[in-house]
C-alpha cells in the first residue's frame, strides 16, 4: 500500500487522509461546507444533499475513527452552509446558517431546534425595502451575543443577544470594490470568530473577496487587518493557533499573532482550473493538494479535518505527525 503523502514542517506535519469517513452507501455527499468536533471527539459534516443521495440529511455525524454514527437535518439539504459549536452552560450547541432558506438555527447536537433568526428587519439597512440577505456563518462571544455574517447578502454584521434580540448592525460594502476595501467595510464576510486569546475579547472576520482578515470590536469597531490568506473562508482555535480554509485550494495555520505559520496542501489556483476542477470526478483530485477548502476544525489531539466545496463532496483529516 502506498505511503498517505505528508504536508507542512517543523511542529507542524500532517499526513493527509483524503475521503476519510466510512459514509454508508445510502448517502451521498453535495458541497461539503461546515465541520465541527464535539467534546466527545464525534465529527459532524454539514454538506450539501447531492441529488443521487437516498438521505436527505445534511448533517452527517461520524467518531472518531471514522465510523458512522448518525444523521440528522434535511431541512437543511439545500442550503446548508455555517457550523459553529458553542459550549453554554457546560451544553453544547450548535448554530447553522442557511443560506437558501435565509435563517440561521441554534440546534442540539442531534438537531432538535431551539430557535431560529431569519431576516434582520429590525436592522437599520435592512429595514423599509428588503435587501438581499444571505446569511454564511454565526461567531459567539463569551456573553452569549451572536455575530451573523451576511457573507452571500449585503456583507454586513448582524448582533443579537442571547435571546435573539437585535442590537446592531456593522460592516457591509461599499458602493464600488475600493470603497468595499476601506476599513470597516466588507466584501463577502464569509466568516466569523470570537477571539478570546487576548485579554479582550474581539471579532475576526474573514473578509473573503477582500482576502484578508478584518478585526473588530465586540461593538463592530473596526481594529486592523491581518493577511497571508487567500479567500479566507472561516476559523477553529486551538492552543492559539488558527486553522483557515482558504478556498483558493489551501488551509492555512496562524499563530498567536496571526502570522502565517505554514500553508498546507496548496493546489492549482489558476482561476480556470481552480473553478472547474471542483466539478469534476475525484481521478482529477490530487493526492495531498487541496481543490476549495470551505470548513476546517482542529480536534483535542491536534488533527484538523477539512471539508471542501465541491460537487461531489470531500472530507479529508490531516493527522497530525509527531
């Protein structure tokens, strides 16, 4: 059997496992878009239905060896897009934006509802006549505020409290591509953290068309940029460290300072090939090369797993090499 090829250097090498998870014969996965790890060490893949798919649950949930475990979600099997897991109360949450039906959904674990927030009429630039909103992806600060990034809508930042309730309203673009890159505005806020390694807590937006990382106040003050990415699609934490999917076929790790610590599994980003070789069949995937990372999360033991945009679906887990 041949080797598995190993991406990275120094503290940070992986062993790349492409296809990873046994996926019984009755699903079939769309666009792979959202993954999380829950402290139980379960895996949970929120993906895109594909139309020869016998399921239409969205969200696929595997241990950690890779074996199935459960399914759940087929509300969600157009427009299943953002997945955090949030820890309140020693309960674990999940929040998943969909970006079809336009509402982001605060769930259990097995996908019992809690509530939902759709369009953000209270919102000052949403009120009166509707403008498009899309929401993309859902950050929690430590007071249980939540941050919805309109990444497929207008680009703004939406906050509510805990509750649900509406407060403010940040970010968006502007009325040309140069007035979208002055500070404070945003070109597709893809996705959205809490940072909390500082002694304040901030927001980190991956500012996606921008291609770069924009911070902010809990309050949507805008504090600075930090690059090195290339279409930055969300963040995972872990000991300080930062796991980005950059769409643009790499993930990307920053340390503490968020400086680029190492680009892993960097593949073809010529526009024309980029674009459409996520639709083709996996013989057209290369061993240890990324195609359009959208989601990625570290586990306890320091593996990331990486899920990818693309039309027939790829989950690939990146053991972490001693």
């Amino acid at each position: 059997m041949p080797s598995l090829p190993i991406v990275g250097t120094g503290d940070h090498r992986y062993e790349v496992i492409h296809n990873w998870g046994e996926l019984p014969e009755r699903y079939r996965y769309g666009n792979c878009h959202g993954v999380c790890v829950d402290l139980q060490g379960l895996v949970y893949i929120h993906q895109t239905v594909h139309e020869t798919s016998e399921s239409d649950d969205a969200t696929i949930v595997f241990d950690a060896d890779g074996k199935f475990v459960k399914s759940w979600g087929p509300e969600f099997k157009a427009g299943a897009h953002g997945l955090h897991l949030n820890v309140e109360n020693g309960t674990e949450y999940l929040y998943l934006a969909d970006h079809v039906r336009n509402i982001v959904v605060k769930t259990t674990l097995d996908g019992e509802e809690v509530y939902a927030l759709g369009y953000p009429k209270q919102s000052e630039p949403y009120a009166g006549e509707p403008i498009k909103y899309r929401p993309t992806n859902v950050a929690v600060a430590p007071d249980g505020d939540l941050y919805i990034a309109d990444g497929y809508g207008s680009s703004y930042i939406i906050q509510y409290d805990a509750t649900g309730n509406y407060i403010r309203t940040f970010g968006g673009a502007g009325a040309s591509e140069a007035e979208s890159a002055e500070p404070g505005r945003l070109l597709c806020p893809h996705g959205i953290w809490c940072d909390t390694r500082g002694e304040t807590p901030i927001l980190l937006v991956a500012d996606r068309k921008n291609r770069r990382i924009q911070r902010f106040s809990l309050q949507g003050e805008h504090l600075g940029f930090d690059y090195g990415v290339n279409l930055p699609c969300h963040f995972h934490e872990r000991n300080g460290e930062l796991v980005i999917p950059d769409l643009a076929a790499r993930v990307t790790l920053l340390d503490s300072n968020n400086e680029v610590i190492v680009h892993l599994g960097e593949g073809h980003t010529d526009e024309a090939d980029w674009r459409s070789r996520r639709e083709k069949s996996r013989d057209h995937f290369e061993s240890g090369k990324f195609v359009c990372p959208h989601g990625a999360c570290f586990d306890a033991a320091g593996n990331i797993f990486v899920v990818e945009w693309v039309e027939i679906g790829r989950v690939t887990k990146l053991r972490k090499v001693d």
